[in-house]
C-alpha cells in the first residue's frame, strides 16, 4: 500500500523492507487496481441485465456508484484484518486514506461506464434514424410507383374523361383529390410520424377515387377519432393496409369489400375488411405490410397485431404518442 500512501511516515517505513516486501507490496497495489476496475466491469453487467440505464439514468447511477463503493470497501476493511509487520504501516490511517482513494476510483469508473451507456445510445439512435429514413423513403417509392403506375394514371384519366362529360362537378373534386395525394407525400416525405388526423384526411381523398371509380363495390366507414386525435401514426400506413385490401380480394357491388377504420381504448387504430378472395390470387411478397412493421419496430414498443381469419383481416395499428417515440 506504499505506493498508494506516499506520506513522510510511509516512505521511512520503506528502510525496513527487503526485497520481497517490495514485490509484495507492488503485488497488492496490482490487485487492488485490479480489484477495483474487475468490480466496476461486472456490477455494470449485472446491473444491465436486471436494473438498466433506460429512463432511470440517474438511479441507476447512484445505485451502482454506492454498491461499488459497498463491495470494495468491504474487501479493504477485511484485507487490514490481516496482521502485517508493523513496518507495513498498514493503520487507521491508511485504511481511511484507501478508501477514499476507492470512493474517488469508484466515482470515476461509474462515471466511464455511464458515458459508455451514453455513446452506445447515440450510436443506436444515429442507426436506427437512418434505418427509419430508408424505410420511409422506401413506402414513399413504393407509394409513388404504385400511383406513377401507367395503369393507374390511365385508369383515373379515364374516369376525369367520363366525368367531364356527364359530371363536372365530380371531376373537379376528383382532380382535387388526385392533386391532395401528391401534395400530401410531397409535404410528409422526411417525416418519421404524422399526426393521426392528417393520415386520415389523406386516405378520405385516396378512397374517394377509388370510390367513384367502383362505386359502391368498396365501402369504408372511418369512426369517429376522439381523444385518438392526439396521437401519431408512420406516413402512409393506411394506404399500404388499403392497397393490400384491394389487391387481394374480389369485389363488386353485389359483393362489395367492406373496410372499417376504428379506434379501440385510443391506444390503437384498427383497420378490418372481410375476405373474398381471388380465385387467380396475386403472388403476394407482403412488401407493405413488412415496412409497416419494420418502422414500427424502430418508432414503438409495441408492433401491430395481424390476424388472418378465414372471414375477415384484421390489422391494429399501435398509435404513438409523438412525444416519446424512439425517433
């Protein structure tokens, strides 16, 4: 303990050892550092796995400085038992000065091993950030592919076409409709969430085309939002469970594809069709409703649940609330 106790009575204390003394003493200075920072490195451990750093920053700091500085002092006041020489000087006095060293030690590596937490968190935030803006990127192209699609736009040329002609007053609010759809994801393209609200007000005008194309051989009923106004969904999220609803079902006005929107507790967004399947059914790679969980997995807790029935699909939608995303 000399070489960590460098008084006028220590270094006098020195005339009196041989050199196996030195080496003993060098050994102990060894074993305490290695004591000290080993103790740091598996308390940290432990406590990772049953008293994290998440949302309790400052606990988990105090918790794991005391029980470091508990579990060395511990092992200090038991190595002083031990009867030394007297030359040794291992006294009141050095047992003191050892553990404030200790304190002061225990303080720093705790402070190493919260910066450490602190780092790894940025590193994953950074990630997941770029994760979350790939995948939206990627439903936004997939949202633009499917309306860029030559198909699409000749089929909603078409019915302006026949509009005009018999009902003007529909075309304009078709055209103004189309417009919104665009405007919408031009407007919301680098955002992560969206308030609930506008994601509503853009699928209205997205089923509005499809609507007065098929008429009444797609029926949506949207129930009322309450206290659901406050929270957030991914952009396009209704859209991508809309667009597999069509896709994979068989329609007409006798049979006609049922969507029902509707909010269950304000904690989630429910989104229900029955079933009437294709009889050539598309292959299906389900490229939707995976971005749907993948950005759910890096904004939320909680992912949506989906079940498949032989009459009905059902998928619920986890609402955020905007203010305590992982983003």
């Amino acid at each position: 303990m000399i070489l960590i106790n460098p008084t006028d009575r220590t270094f006098n204390s020195w005339r009196y050892y041989e050199f196996s003394d030195f080496i003993l003493e060098f050994s102990f200075s060894i074993v305490y550092a290695t004591v000290l920072f080993e103790t740091g490195i598996q308390l940290t451990a432990w406590l990772n796995k049953w008293y994290s750093w998440d949302r309790r920053i400052k606990s988990r700091f105090v918790l794991q400085f005391i029980l470091h500085i508990g579990i060395v002092s511990i092992g200090i006041i038991l190595f002083f038992k031990i009867k030394f020489p007297h030359y040794f000087g291992y006294d009141e006095l050095m047992l003191r000065q050892t553990v404030i060293i200790s304190v002061i030690f225990s303080l720093l590596i705790t402070a190493v091993f919260a910066a450490e937490y602190f780092f790894h968190k940025w590193h994953d935030v950074k990630l997941k950030t770029l994760e979350m803006e790939h995948l939206t990127t990627q439903a936004q192209l997939d949202a633009l592919k499917l309306q860029l699609d030559p198909h699409f736009l000749f089929n909603n040329l078409s019915v302006v076409t026949a509009l005009i002609e018999d009902q003007p007053s529909t075309a304009i609010s078709y055209v103004a409709k189309l417009s919104s759809i665009y405007r919408y994801m031009l407007m919301n393209r680098t955002l992560n969430v969206i308030p609930l609200a506008e994601e509503l007000e853009f699928i209205k005008s997205y089923l509005f085309l499809y609507q007065i194309r098929y008429g009444n051989g797609i029926n949506v009923r949207i129930d009322e939002i309450g206290s659901a106004a406050l929270s957030s969904v991914p952009p396009l999220t209704l859209q991508l469970l809309i667009e597999n609803a069509i896709k994979h079902n068989l329609f007409s006005t006798e049979s006609p594809l049922n969507i029902h929107i509707y909010f269950r507790d304000s904690q989630f967004m429910v989104v229900e069709n029955n079933k009437i399947p294709k009889t050539n059914p598309e292959p299906s790679t389900n490229v939707g409703l995976k971005n749907i969980m993948e950005r759910y997995r890096l904004l939320s807790d909680q992912i949506p649940l989906i079940t498949d029935e032989n009459l009905f699909f059902r998928v619920e939608i986890p609402l955020i609330d905007p203010h305590h995303s992982k983003l």
